[in-house]
C-alpha cells in the first residue's frame, strides 16, 4: 500500500509537470504518515527503534529526489515502477537487521539523495552552503543508521559519523567547483562516500585489512572513472 501510496501522489501532482505548491506538502504528509504506520508495526513487533524507524522516510527521500531530476515524463514513469519495488521491498526486510539488507537500502539512499544534492547546487548554486549543510546532515544520519547493529560503543558510532559527515561535505563543496554534470559529480560523491563508510564499518566491526581496502579503493576508482570519462564538460 505504501508502494501504491507513493505512485498516486506523485502521479496525480507531478503530470504532465511538478506542482510544487501542491506536491512537496502532500509528500510530506505521505511521509508523516508512512512513519505513523512503521512505528506502530515496529512496536507491535517489539523492535522499534529510532535509527530503523527513519530508514524508510529517508528512502522515500531519496527516491522523491531521484524522480525529481529525472528529465522526462517518461523516465519518470519507469522510475515510478521500479521505486514502486524497492519501497514494498523496504517495508518487508523493515524488521529485518542483517547486514546486506542495511548496505543496499543504505547505498540507495546515499545514491539518491547526494546526486538530487548535486543537482539542487547546480540549478541553484547561490544556496550552496544550505546544500552543503544538507549533505552533512544527510550522510551523518545515514551512517548512525548504517552502523546501528555495530557490536561498539553508542558514542564511537556517532563520532564516525559525524566526521564521515564533516568528510562528506567538504567533498560535495569541492566537486562543485568541478566543469562536470550533476550526474557525474554526484556518482564521485557518492563513490567517496561509500568507500569512507564501508571502511569505517570494517574498522568498527574490526575486521580491517589490506583486501578489503585495496578492493573498495580499485572499486571507486573504476566507477569514478568511468562516470569522468562519460560526462561532458560544461563552462562555468
């Protein structure tokens, strides 16, 4: 249903064009209520939790930015269906904590909200240190949520991620200086992003090592470079 949800209200308020006025208010309910709902069903099940309670609404986020960017209505019709599924995807794992169900929500929202990031900048750089406030925001939320079910300390988990978020938009200030598209600047973003958590998250479960380090480092190289290579340049 929340699946359904979120395609009627972008539906009805988003063809054949956005009306913000209408749009982002009633996303915003939608939003308030999908948290209502999760609370209940969390504390029915006795395993609510704040840091599992957000991951949905920052989902939807993410997703809204994303079809937001996108260019055209029919792109936006493809991306409706397949957020349709990753939404009723989201709601059955809700309860569940294991570790590739928490990356690959996590990484969807990193996806989503750091490009429409990028793109907000691009189309209004005189709101740049909003943004940039935004992306700290947006990555230390999203890594205390990643790293709830870390067998460490409270206090160490919410240090990572405040300067993984301190990281992440001092990268975002400097890539917007570069002559690339949102699109490009964005997946950089993003690739930095991910490699900073993901060895954070190996370092506090302890289980660190040169493997590791050297995979993900070769992994966001070769993502990041194709992303440079495939951009065109624009002038400034």
């Amino acid at each position: 249903m929340i699946g359904l949800g979120f395609l009627v209200v972008l539906q009805v308020f988003s063809f054949p064009q956005p009306v913000f006025r209408f749009l982002i208010p009633v996303f915003l309910l939608f939003s308030f209520l999908v948290l209502a709902y999760n609370y209940v069903y969390l504390k029915n099940l006795d395993k609510l939790n704040f840091w599992v309670l957000v991951r949905p609404l920052m989902l939807l986020f993410s997703l809204f930015g994303i079809f937001m960017i996108l260019p055209s209505p029919g792109f936006r019709s493809l991306f409706l269906i397949a957020a349709i599924v990753v939404i009723i995807l989201s709601e059955i794992f809700l309860d569940n904590f294991s570790e590739q169900v928490l990356i690959n929500e996590t990484l969807i929202i990193l996806f989503g909200l750091l490009v429409s990031m990028m793109a907000f900048v691009q189309f209004f750089p005189g709101y740049r240190f909003l943004a940039m406030f935004g992306v700290f925001l947006v990555i230390a939320f999203s890594a205390r949520m990643f790293y709830e079910f870390v067998p460490t300390l409270a206090s160490s988990k919410l240090i990572g991620s405040l300067i993984l978020g301190l990281f992440s938009a001092q990268f975002f200030w400097g890539l917007g200086f570069l002559p690339f598209h949102f699109s490009a600047t964005g997946l950089i973003l993003f690739n930095l992003v991910y490699f900073s958590l993901i060895l954070n998250y190996f370092y506090l479960f302890k289980t660190l090592n040169f493997k590791r380090l050297q995979f993900h480092l070769l992994l966001v190289v070769v993502a990041s470079g194709i992303a440079l290579a495939s951009t065109p340049w624009r002038i400034i």
